[in-house]
C-alpha cells in the first residue's frame, strides 16, 4: 500500500520536482563558494521537497498559475535547510540523512553563519513577490523555528514533559513550516481568504501529523532506512510523544527503566527494550491515533477547494504522512 502510494505522487509530481530542484541551485547564490558547498551539502542530500511542493500544489489547487511559484517555493526548502544545519550544530549530531553533519565536515561556526544565510535568502525571495503577507508569513516561521528550537531545547531531559508542551515545540518547529508553504502558495494565487485560511489549517494540521509520524519512525526504523542512529530522540533526553504516552501508561518497573536510559548513549540491545516498553505501553499506538486525527482534519479543509488533479495529490500527501517509512 506505502509503496504503491508513494510511486503513484512520485510519478504525478515529477515535473514539479524537477522543477522545483531547477530553481533551488538557481536561487541559491552567495558569493562565497564555501557557503555555496555548506548550504548544498544539506540541501541537495536527497530531502523530498514536500514543503515547496506544497506551495506549488496549493497555488495550482486554487487556480494560481504563476511562473514565480516555484521561486518562491524553494523559500521553503532554504528555511528547513537552514533548522537541519542549525539544529545539527545544537544537538551536536553526527549524521544527517546518511552523511556527515555540516558542521562536522566544514565547522560549527562556518554552518551556523551559512544557516543564517539561508534565512536572509529566503526573506529576500518573498521581498520579491511584493505582496506584503508573504514576506509577513516567512518572517513569522523564522520567528516560530527559533522560539521552539530554544523551548525544545530547555524541555531536554525534561522526561515529565506534557502533550501540551510537546504539542507547542512541534508546531513551532514544524507545523508552522508546512502551514506557511501552503498559506503563501494560496497568497500567491490570490485566493480569497476563507480559501487562505483553508489552506493554512491544511499545513498546520499536516504539519503536526507529519513530525509525529516522524517521531514513531525513532522508534520503529533502524539505522539504513533513517539515514541515522534509531533512539537518537531519547538518547538526547527528548521526551517526544511515543514517550511521554508510555512513561504515563508503563509499569513502576518499565518507567523505571525508561528513565534510567534517557539521556544516555544506551546500548542496541536497551534499545530493543526501549521499543518493547513503548509499544507494550501503547505510545507507538496512541502516537499514530493522534497523528490520524490530524490528517483527517488536514483533508478535511480541502473542502473549500475545487475538485481536481492538485487536490487529489494534496489529499494523498496527507494520506503519505502516516505510512512513509522515512
């Protein structure tokens, strides 16, 4: 089912992508060449562009045909470039998507300056639509990115987090993301603003399905269809949902040794034990049930939209969020 799901969007939004991967090394222009391969090293390491595609998907859905968008696409790709490198240098990770981590290969400090440039750059493509909202969305995402990598990163092995908390952090650092893609590409084709607003609680909700799709997946993929170390969550003391679920719903023993290994480089086989205590106490389960929800509400504003080709796909990637593996 995954897989003939996936080939299916695959096959429809191969032009886009082509598209849309033609305008990101167009636009991405620094003047140094080692900003060029920093900001590269991330950007073109095989990222599935969801969040330009769908800006595109979006302005096309609500009858926009204008050559710009997938300029103003790739805003969004630099943006989430920019937290991957950011983020990396903060969790001083050591892997991402199955190379080296920026900083790791070029230094902290030359990533974190050329994560800011990606953050400029994007700021400057939405100056150039004119339209004053889209430039309001891209500054309010920076904003929202910054505060909920600050809030994550004081909630770290904070393991007696609440869902509301969680709910913040995730919203901030993702749902605000892909809730912008969409608003903007319904911006850019003049869409009336129930539509606007149709198509921003499309992102939002997509956006909280798919970064608690994604925290399941540190719980139940290994280390080749991750692109890296499966548990890196826990091992850095973050109390995503699967894990709050199960501290609250787990035996004395078993929250016990929850606790005992956060925060810790625990070995693979307390990790085996790990996965067993989360799914035995439910949290994979519960996890998916609210990340369902969402999706449901994600498909359910696409009820102002017409019938249509864009809106399908749109319906799909919503469907996708649930079932990908990485």
């Amino acid at each position: 089912m995954m897989g003939d799901l996936k080939k299916e969007i695959a096959a429809a939004v191969a032009e886009d992508l082509a598209a849309i991967e033609k305008a990101l090394v167009a636009n991405l222009t620094p003047e140094l060449d080692l900003v060029r391969k920093i900001a590269g090293h991330t950007l073109f390491s095989g990222g599935k562009r969801l969040r330009p595609l769908l800006c595109v998907l979006m302005h096309r859905a609500l009858g926009g045909r204008d050559a710009i968008v997938t300029d103003v696409a790739g805003i969004f790709e630099f943006l989430h470039a920019a937290t991957l490198i950011h983020d990396d240098v903060v969790d001083e990770a050591e892997v991402r998507r199955g190379r080296a981590a920026s900083h790791r290969l070029f230094g902290a400090a030359e990533a974190v300056l050329t994560g800011d440039f990606l953050l400029a750059r994007s700021l400057n493509l939405a100056a150039k639509t004119g339209n004053p909202e889209i430039i309001a969305v891209i500054a309010n995402i920076t904003e929202q990115m910054a505060q909920g990598e600050i809030e994550q990163l004081r909630n770290k092995g904070d393991l007696g987090l609440s869902e509301a908390a969680y709910d913040r952090v995730i919203e901030r650092k993702t749902a605000v993301l892909i809730e912008g893609s969409c608003k903007t590409g319904a911006l850019l084709a003049n869409a009336g603003p129930e539509r606007v607003q149709a198509a921003a609680r499309y992102g939002w909700e997509l956006g909280m399905a798919f970064q608690m799709a994604d925290d399941l997946l540190d719980y139940t993929e290994d280390e080749s269809s991750l692109g890296k170390r499966p548990g890196a969550d826990l091992r850095e003391g973050k109390a995503t949902l699967p894990l709050i679920c199960a501290l609250r719903e787990a035996d004395s023993a078993d929250r016990a040794f929850l606790e005992s290994v956060a925060g810790t480089d625990f070995a693979n086989e307390d990790f085996m034990r790990v996965k067993a205590v989360v799914h035995a106490a439910g949290g994979i389960a519960f996890t998916r049930k609210r990340a369902e929800r969402h999706v449901d509400a994600a498909q359910s504003a696409l009820d102002l939209l017409a019938f249509g080709p864009e809106r399908k796909l749109l319906e799909m990637l919503a469907s996708y969020a649930l079932v990908r593996k990485s």
